[in-house]
C-alpha cells in the first residue's frame, strides 16, 4: 500500500469528534465570536474539560485557577484554544488503536515531549501561538497508529530501529515513507491548517532543505526527544547533529535546560494527551 493510498484508508477509519469539525467551521468564519466558540465547547462535556485541565496544567502555569471555559479561552486565545482542541480530538480518534504492536505509553512520551520542546524553544524565539508546535509536535508520529491499525506486521518491523538504523531509515525501508510524510499527509486531509502539518512533512528532510525556523524548531525537537524517550537504545545526544541547534542560535546549555524543564511538565502533561490516561479521571 503506497503512501496515498495509506492517508486515504486512514481518513476513512480516523474520525475527528464532531465538536471539534465545528470548533474548526467556526474558526474559519470570520463572523464568529468568543461566545460562539465558547458554546460549541460547553456543548461537548469532555472536550470543556480538557480545555479547563489543560489551561490549569504545566502547559501553562497560569498563577490563579481558571475555572470557565469563557476564561480559559479569554486566557489561552482562540487560536490556541483551537490548536489544543484539535490535539485532544486527534488524540480521542486513535483512542482505540491495539497496543500489542508496539508500547502506545513510549508513543504517547515521546509525542508530548516532542510537543513541550517544540512549544518551549517557539517561546524562547517569540514565536506568535507556540501551541502550533506543540500541537505539531505531538501529532508528528500518528503515522505509526495509522500504520498499526492496518498493516501491524509492518509497524512491529519498523520498531527495531537502533544506533546504526534510524527509525526514520528503517520506516523507509520497510513501508517506502516515513511515519511523518503519513501523519502529514493525514492531517491535511483532514482541512487542518497548514502551518501544523508543514513542519511535520519537513522533520526527515536535510537541514539546508529547511528554511523556516518552525520547521527547524520541529527538526530539533523531535531528536531530542526520540534520544530523550528511548535512553535504552541512545546515549544522551546521539542524534543531534550541531547544525540543529546552531541554526537556532541555541547553545547546548540551552537544550540541557529545555529538557530539564519539559521532563517535569510531560510527567503531569502526558496524562491530559495520552487516550489510556483518559480512564484514570
């Protein structure tokens, strides 16, 4: 099954939740209002809240609790609050994705570590909305879920990467694509903006083909944090290459302390993502 055919399969067994479709038809009409996005989120329990736990979590370190969904968009912005509500809806459609292929606990830790660097270095750089990139970042491997869903043999292969064979390498080998170039692919079938699925497509191409520091943001992070999750098959920086973080102007001290910083907040963060955490509250 070539790389087309996989995203169609996909959007057909993948199925954003209702509230968010319209969150986005709102988003995207000029005339709506804060009330109108605020009532198209009261109106689905579980996604108000997500949003609320979300606003009063690591994320954001807000100093007084936020306890309205009308106050946590005021807070978060519109953008933002769409951004974190496309997160949890993907999040929701792979709900049921089997687990005996490969660890989903590993997939949804690296997802959110990769999220909460992407997210921390946008901050350190002024990005406007660096939800975008947590967003991104948690969204950039759901390749693999689709690829374990519909062709479980071949996700189980593509789990024996190592120090001579990259998962990206090996992803390539095995399917002909990397998990990136399918969540991407996925992402834009689904209408979801651009400026979430670019920097996806763009993490596995070399550096000089990158340009923009979103994606370079992207690129870094999500070494540090495929190194970072996986301790067992990487010493510490095993994959970064210095032009990563130099294109940044980021000194290695700089990723000690982003790592240091998102590994307390993905203990608390994970929870609010990962669908089998979702039964604990």
């Amino acid at each position: 099954m070539n790389l087309d055919e996989l995203v169609s399969k996909a959007e057909d067994l993948f199925v954003l939740p209702d509230s968010v479709t319209r969150l986005k038809a709102c988003m995207d009409d000029e005339a709506s209002s804060i009330d109108d996005i605020g009532d198209i989120i009261a109106f689905d329990p579980s996604l108000a809240t997500q949003l609320l736990r979300v606003a009063n979590s690591a994320l954001y370190r807000f100093p007084n609790k936020i306890d309205t969904v009308t106050r946590a968009i005021q807070v978060v912005g519109t953008r933002s609050t769409y951004d974190l509500a496309l997160a949890y809806g993907v999040s929701q459609a792979f709900s049921d994705v089997d687990g005996q292929s490969i660890d989903l606990d590993k997939f949804w830790e690296q997802s959110v570590s990769c999220g909460l660097l992407a997210k921390y270095f946008a901050d350190m750089r002024n990005i406007r909305e660096p939800e975008r990139l947590f967003v991104s970042g948690l969204l950039h491997n759901i390749g693999e879920l689709v690829t374990v869903s519909v062709m479980p043999e071949s996700a189980t292969r593509c789990q024996a990467f190592n120090t001579r064979v990259s998962p990206a390498e090996l992803q390539f080998g095995v399917l002909g694509f990397t998990y990136t170039e399918l969540s991407a692919g996925l992402i834009e079938k689904w209408g979801i903006p651009s400026s979430i699925y670019s920097p996806i497509a763009s993490i596995h191409r070399g550096e000089d083909a990158v340009t923009g520091i979103e994606e370079k943001i992207l690129q870094l992070s999500y070494v540090l944090a495929l190194d970072n999750v996986n301790p067992e098959i990487y010493p510490s920086y095993h994959n970064l290459k210095p032009e990563l973080h130099e294109a940044l102007s980021l000194e290695r001290e700089d990723l000690e302390d982003a790592l240091d910083i998102t590994n307390l907040q993905c203990i608390s963060v994970i929870s609010l993502f990962n669908p089998n955490a979702f039964m604990l509250y």
